[in-house]
C-alpha cells in the first residue's frame, strides 16, 4: 500500500452493510412484472447488472422488504456462491430489491471515499485475497455481514481516488476494445470452419442415404440406481463425463452380464446423446466402461460403408430432429433412422476427406488458441492493472501495454 494512503474498514465508512430476503419466505411469490428484484446472476463479473436477467415482485412485496429496499449508489456485493461479485445500482434499476445472496453496501454521505473508487477496489485480486482470509480456509462459499463489515480499505485522498478512477476507466476501455476484437476473431475462426464444413457435406456427387440404411440405432440398456456403487471395477459414466471423472461405479458381475444379454458398443464407435443436450458426441475408444443408460445411442455400422471417423465429424453438423414429449425431447431409433447422410462412395475417399478436414481443424485450432490466449492475457493484465493502481504504482494509462 502506498505511504501516506490510510486502511479503514468497511463497515467504519458504511451508513449500511445488510442484506436482502427471499420473497417466499415471507409467503409471497415472484411476479411476470413489477418492482425489480436483483439475484447473484444479475450481475456480470465486471460489476454491471444486467437488466433483463433480474427477477420481479409486487409492490406489496418490496414495501415489505423494507430493509433491503436499494438507492442508487449502493453496491451489491455477493456473499453467498460466486463470492465478490458486484454490481453498482444506477437510477434505471430502481425501484429494486434483492435477496440474502447480495449484501447491500452503502456509503455514509461524509465517508471521503468514492463509489466508483469502492467498486473497482471490490474487484481487485487485493479483495479476493482478503475474502480468503476471512474464510480461513474454509469450504464454504459464503460470507457474514460481520466479515464483511471487517474488510480492510485503502483510502487515499478524494482527489487521489479520482485520478485512480479515472486511469482505470480509460484502462480498462482499452482493454475492453482488445478483448472485443480478440472475442471476434476466435468467433470468425470458428465460424470459418463451420462454413468450410458445411461446404464438405453439400457435395451435389457424392452418396446420400439414410442412417438406417448405413447401420442399426442401438442403444445401452439402464441400469439401475442400486446398481450403481460410490467405488467398483467399472466407471460409469454419463456422455458429458466420459473420458472424465466417472459418475459412479458397477461391479464386473453386472458390465459382464450386460455386455452378453444387451447392446454395447464396439471400440470405435460414436456414442451419441439422445436427451438433455442432444448430440454431442464421443468416440468408446473400447476400455471397460458403462454409459447412462438409453439416453446414450450410436449406429451399429456393421457394414463399413462409412467410416467411424467421417460419421465422427458429420455428427456435429447434423440436423437429429428428436421427437418432442411433454417434458423433454429425445431421440428414439426412428429419429436416427431417418436421418440424411452423405459421403463419398469409397472408403478411400472419406480417407482424403478426413485428411483434408483435419488439416484445416488443426490450423483453426492453433488460430483459436493464440486468441483464447490474448482474452486469457487480457483478463491477467486487468488484474495486474487493478493490482498496481491500489498499490499506488500506476502513473498513467499509457503505462498500460496491449
């Protein structure tokens, strides 16, 4: 901290630190419309709210949640799940409210410290640090308003706090323009092989048929909850977690028993979801393992007339069509089996195909990682700014390097 900057606690430049409650509770119900009602996930991890994901209440409601009723200027501070999270009230927000999850941080009107100043401190590595100290190691992802009121602050002079401010912003700007273009061109990467792909599969000279017609739908059969074990031979898993951690384990007498009496696939095959996310795809690379029942679905392509490896990448562009229950859609056999396919009628030339996909997945990869690599630096380099500039080392935002 800088020499002559004095350290305060929260609570001693607060005219209020307290917290929200939620409306049922206290036997009333959200509404379609109404007086705002900010939760944890109304906030960005910038410190914006975000309008149209609050959630809302009657007038009744917020008049009897008087309490946490919020004025402009106040800072949401998340002390329960993503903890620190922030978000500044604005006069378009209110009237608001929120609940038990945020406290509501509001500064006396002769504290000599700013809002703007508060909240970028709020969000500073220097405040994660001390929210861990105040946790003291504990699991929990939750803070007490008495932890909360004991957070230490910086508090350099009112003009001082300005001129941080002020670097800040026009720091982050830029940073916030670099990271908007790096966010563009991972998307127009992205985007560009997507385009190419679907350029492969609209070949007008090559065979078209159907699922069914290339191979059998198959599916796992269940298993069932007392089957599955916390520890056991064999990892079972759902499609999202396979290769992963396991979500449970089975003994080898029931792996054993299935994979004789029932389906299962064959070491290559392309196990595809069938509910929830429907689509996504693996390759069973033949370990012993067992799948979440029948919503994972691949084809039995006994016959070869398409490679594992082609099927492997049409599936992501595929059109499943699942059917729609009252509750969930999912595919079933008659789904898969209608499903439209083309490929080149040798297997010689899915080989060249698949060459060529490659070849160009591998450059769109490089290039996604050099621009995921520029956002994750970008994000490090905010830090470090926020770090310096409540550490009084930052001069100026030209010191800034892009």
């Amino acid at each position: 901290m800088k020499q002559g900057w004095e350290i305060k606690k929260l609570g001693e430049v607060c005219e209020v630190i307290t917290k929200g409650t939620t409306p049922t509770s206290l036997g009333f119900k959200f509404t379609d419309g109404g007086v705002n009602f900010i939760k944890v996930e109304s906030l960005t991890e910038s410190g914006q709210i975000i309008p149209n994901k609050v959630a809302y209440i009657s007038e009744e409601c917020h008049e009897s949640l008087k309490r946490s009723q919020l004025k402009v200027n106040d800072i949401l501070f998340s002390i329960a799940g993503a903890l620190g999270r922030i978000g500044i009230v604005n006069k378009e927000i209110v009237p608001a409210n929120t609940n038990q999850a945020l406290a509501i941080v509001r500064l006396a009107k002769n504290s000599g410290i700013s809002v703007s100043f508060l909240a970028k401190y709020f969000i500073s590595n220097i405040i994660s640090e001390e929210i861990e100290k105040l946790k003291g190691g504990a699991a929990q992802q939750n803070l007490s308003l008495g932890q909360l009121n004991n957070l230490s602050i910086p508090f350099p002079s009112l003009p001082e706090q300005q001129r941080i401010v002020a670097i800040l912003d026009e720091a982050f700007a830029t940073i916030a323009k670099a990271k908007a273009n790096a966010q563009q061109n991972l998307k127009n990467a992205k985007e560009l092989f997507e385009s190419y792909l679907q350029g492969v599969f609209e070949n007008g000279n090559w065979e078209t048929k159907t699922l069914g017609e290339i191979g059998n739908p198959k599916m796992c059969k269940r298993i069932l909850k007392h089957q599955t074990n916390t520890t056991g031979e064999i990892p079972f898993y759902k499609i999202g977690t396979f290769g992963k951690t396991p979500d449970a384990f089975i003994s080898k007498e029931i792996y054993d028993e299935y994979r004789t009496k029932y389906s299962f696939p064959k070491k290559g095959d392309i196990l595809i979801s069938a509910s929830g996310t429907i689509g996504r795809r693996v390759r069973y690379d033949g370990e012993p393992a067992f799948f979440q029942d029948s919503n994972i679905v691949w084809i039995d392509n006994n016959e070869k007339q398409v490679l594992n490896d082609y099927l492997y990448v049409f599936y992501e562009f595929c059109d499943w069509q699942p059917s729609k229950g009252a509750t969930i859609s999912r595919l079933y056999n008659s789904n898969l089996t209608s499903i439209k396919i083309v490929f080149p009628k040798t297997l010689e030339e899915q080989k060249t195909i698949l060459k060529k996909i490659n070849a160009v997945s591998a450059e769109t990869k490089k290039l996604e990682a050099i621009y995921q690599q520029k956002i994750n630096d970008l994000e490090e380099l905010k830090k470090s700014v926020l770090q310096k500039a409540f550490s009084g080392e930052l001069k100026t935002a030209t010191a800034v390097a892009i």
